[in-house]
C-alpha cells in the first residue's frame, strides 16, 4: 500500500535487522513525525505523493516551524529523503532487506596529546599574533565572577610594585566609569 505507516513499520524492520542504528532509527522517526503534521490526507497514503510533493511540503514545514532554524529543516528533509529512498529499495519486497549491506561509517581516531601527526607539514606556518614571552610560573592569575554572568581574568606579575599597582587602578577606575 506504500503509506506513511509502511514507513514507521519500515524503520523498525530496519532497526531490528540491524540496518540501522537505534540513533539513526530515531532521527529517521523524528522527521518523519515533523513531515507527518504537513501532509494532506492523499500524501499520507501514497509514499509518491510525498516524495512528488516534498518541495510544497516542505514549504509549509518551514512556514510552520518558525522557532527552529532553516539548517536544522533541511537536515530533517535530508532524512525524510532518504528513509523514502531507503524504503522504495529495500521496504517493497521483504527479501531485498536481506541483501541490504550497510557501509561501516568511516571514524577518525581521537589523537592523544603526545601522538604527533603532521598533516600540514606543506602548509606554511602563520602566527596568530605577536606574544609577549611571560613566563607561566612568574604570573598570578586572578579569575572574577561579575554581574550577569561575565567572568574577568587579571594577570599579575609575581612581583609588582606600588606604583604599578595604583596604574592599573586607575585603569580599572577609568573603565568603570565609562561602562
């Protein structure tokens, strides 16, 4: 019959036969169920429809679904996309689900700060700004919390004079008079 319920049963066959991953399996659902409030009674009963009409569905999906950002839907429309194709190749007949063969995703190893792997070793060296060479163990850093929710660090020489000390005064004074 090739309906919007042929689709959710469709999943879960997926699932269970190991064709999908329980979190693929539940964001397959996830858009499927926001397409779902989109579709006219027609859509709903033939999978063509849906597929046929996506672009004017999809339309509606957006005008209706305002707080959620245009990234997000058409990440939701690519999937909606897929599970279809996924569905028209493998869901029609129940013997196709058997030779379906899942492509292993491709993972990239976390790397350990002590593993050096050098992929930009053509790529030229570009500084991000001129530092000044400060010694970590000659400083004292002070982190502050203020008012809604800002946070100020101060870092100090070890050893600071008095009249260093009343500069930076000043300097903070100036500020906050001005903020």
């Amino acid at each position: 019959m090739n309906t919007l319920s042929d689709l959710y049963n469709f999943i879960d066959i997926a699932k269970n036969n190991r064709k999908y991953p329980q979190s693929i399996a539940n964001n397959l659902k996830s858009a499927l169920k926001i397409f779902e409030k989109e579709l006219n009674d027609h859509e709903i009963n033939s999978i063509e429809l849906m597929e046929l009409n996506i672009e004017e569905i999809f339309i509606n999906l957006v005008a209706h679904n305002k707080d959620k950002s245009i990234g997000s839907l058409n990440t939701y429309k690519a999937r909606y996309l897929k599970l279809i194709k996924d569905y028209k190749r493998y869901g029609t007949d129940p013997s196709k689900i058997q030779n379906w063969t899942v492509k292993p995703r491709k993972s990239t190893p976390l790397l350990n700060k002590n593993d050096k792997q050098d992929n930009n070793q053509d790529k030229p060296q570009q500084a991000l700004s001129n530092f000044t060479n400060t010694p970590v163990e000659n400083v004292h850093k002070i982190e502050l919390a203020l008012k809604n929710g800002a946070k100020a660090t101060i870092i100090l020489p070890q050893s600071i004079t008095q009249s260093d000390a009343e500069i930076m005064k000043g300097i903070v004074d100036i500020i906050s008079r001005n903020g």
